[in-house]
C-alpha cells in the first residue's frame, strides 16, 4: 500500500533522475557546496517534479479520475518550487533572469510532449540542452566564479546528456535503424575529441561512453541492463569530470 501510495507521487521515469542529477552534482562539486547548494536541488527536483506531473493532469483533464490523480501531485511540487524558488530569488535576485535560460528548451520539451511527441529526438534534446544549464547555474551557486570553467561544465555536461538521449533511442525505440545507430557513435566520436580537447583526463569518461555506444547496441540487451550501464557512464562522468576540472 506504502510503495502505491509513493508511486503516486514519483514518476516511473528512471531515466529522468540521471538528467537531473549529472549537471547538478557536476556544477556543484567543481564548487565549494554550501546549503543554498540544497536548497537548489529541491528546487530543481520540484521545477521537474512540477513539470511532469502538470502535464500529465493536462493531457488527461477530461478523463475525471486520471486528471485528479495527476493535479494533487502537481499542485504539491508546485508548492515546494514557489518556496524554494523564492528563497533563492531573495538570496540572490539574479538567479530570476538566470532561470529564464531554461523556458525556451523547456517550452520545446512540453509543446512536444502536448502533442504526444515525448519520446522524439527533438524532445529529448530540448530537456538535455536545458539540464545541461544546470551545471553552470549549480557551479555559481556553489561560489564559483570562472566564466571559462562555467562553460566547460556545461560542454561536457551536454555532450554526456545528449550522447544518452541518442544512444538510449538507438538501442530502444529505434534499435532497428542503422542510421540512428551511426549517428549516436558519430556524435560520440566528436564527443571524445571535444572532451579531449577541454582535459585529457575526461577521455576516461568520453570513452566509456563511446564504448558504450558502440557496443551495447549489438548486444540486443533488455532497458533494464541498458539502464545499469547508462547509471555506471553517468557516475564516471560526474567523478571524472569532477578530477579533471
């Protein structure tokens, strides 16, 4: 009765969470973490927790029973964000304009997911692009204060994200399509270079991921396997990252 009644408040989107978190612990760690530092998680959390369960009450407001089961949930992460978010505009009133930086991805990913187009390329590169503006935003917050830094933070975390949305829709959805496939290891290809080019050391973490990209796709393994690897790239990115910036 317990997990139903938690189900109901925590979204079976399990690749979510690694979106959320990456960026988050990869800007806040290359800082020096205080408890604003906490304080923006939870709002971060809610701002996702808000989004998702907004747009499901919406996508199913005129079934009775499935829109209420979605508006409780959302009215609640609502709550939690107006709070938290305030608190954080009173400390630091930039933060306001900064947040802005999210709606136009974050428009992308709704607008796609109103029209039942959730899983698509253009969604799931829409909410990679806008967590990745998390790990500058987490790293400020965290007092850090090297613009150079600040955007190699962001580089990487967007090159990880991305590099998951593609090589998650080659191996799933579209496991079927050689080109999707060869896109992901080209992308992962530039990837590497790119990460390279910022600290040879991220060349641990870029080539996991290209090999991962590479082989698992031939493996014809079941989400949950594929899944236990994306969590084992995802932890190498934020440690390595962490070492090598």
């Amino acid at each position: 009765m317990h997990n139903r009644a938690a189900a109901r408040f925590i979204p079976p989107e399990h690749g979510a969470w690694a979106l959320l978190l990456v960026p988050y612990l990869v800007g806040t760690l290359a800082g020096q973490p205080s408890w604003w530092s906490l304080v923006l998680l939870v709002a971060w959390l809610a701002a996702y927790l808000t989004t998702y369960f907004t747009l499901r009450w919406w996508k199913t407001r005129r079934l009775r029973h499935r829109g209420s089961r979605f508006r409780v949930p959302a009215l609640m992460y609502a709550s939690v964000l107006t709070v938290t978010g305030a608190v954080l505009v009173a400390w630091r009133p930039w933060l306001l304009g900064a947040a802005l930086a999210f709606v136009p991805f974050e428009a992308v990913a709704a607008t796609q997911s109103v029209r039942g187009k959730e899983r698509s390329w253009v969604a799931g590169i829409a909410s990679a692009t806008a967590a990745s503006l998390m790990s500058p935003l987490a790293y400020w917050v965290a007092s850090g204060n090297r613009v150079g830094l600040a955007s190699e933070l962001f580089i990487v975390t967007w090159l990880a994200l991305v590099g998951s949305v593609l090589h998650v829709k080659s191996t799933i959805r579209e496991r079927d399509n050689v080109e999707a496939r060869r896109a992901s290891i080209a992308f992962h290809i530039v990837a590497l270079v790119i990460g390279v080019l910022i600290n040879p050391l991220l060349s641990v973490s870029f080539g996991f991921l290209l090999a991962r990209a590479t082989v698992v796709p031939q493996r014809g393994w079941r989400p949950a396997q594929i899944g236990t690897v994306e969590i084992i790239g995802s932890a190498l990115v934020v440690v390595v990252t962490t070492f090598a910036l």
